[in-house]
C-alpha cells in the first residue's frame, strides 16, 4: 500500500511540472488568433473604403458630365474622364434624369 501511495505522489508531481507553461501557450494561440481576426477586420475595412471613394468619384464624374450634357455627348464625355482622370478612377458613364450619356 504505500508503494502505491508514493508512487501515485510522484506522478501527481510529475503532471504538475508538465502542465507548466501551457497557459502560455494558450495566451501565444490567442493573442494569434486576436491578430488574425484584427487583420481580417483591416481588410473588409479597406476594402469598404475603396468602394464608397471609387463610387465618389464615379458620382463626381455623372454630375459634371451631366452638367455638359447639352452641350453634346463629345462635350460632356471630355468632362466626365477630366474629372474621373483627376479623381484617380475610371468613370465611363453618366445619368443625367432620364437621359444617359455613355462613354466608351
């Protein structure tokens, strides 16, 4: 009986010892998935902003290409890629009300 006592004594040691550092290695594994979430959030978060500044511009250009509409469709093209040109994008259409001034 008192092998067995002493031996289970020593293994209850030994687990304690060998479980040491693994809440460590829980922190590491966290604190990895903490940054791979946040990188992924920086992402979607560019992205979303990539959108709403090309479909400013393309608005900037259908309103001044809009603005020339009566002036003729080479007229109001010319203005539309000057402003989409200096927006740093590539507007290639326009709305103007009911009528449409497409640039190709």
């Amino acid at each position: 009986m008192r092998r067995r006592r002493c031996e289970r004594r020593r293994c209850e040691g030994r687990r304690a010892q060998d479980d040491r550092g693994s809440a460590t290695v829980w922190v590491v594994f966290a604190c990895a998935a903490l940054c791979a979430v946040f990188l992924a959030l920086l992402a979607v978060a560019q992205a979303v902003q990539a959108r709403h500044r090309a479909g400013a511009a393309a608005d900037l250009a259908a309103l001044a290409a809009s603005d020339e509409a009566l002036l003729g469709r080479a007229e109001a093209c010319a203005t539309a890629r000057r402003v989409a040109h200096r927006s740093a994008s590539r507007g290639l259409g326009s709305v103007s009300g009911r009528y449409a001034v497409l640039c190709g």
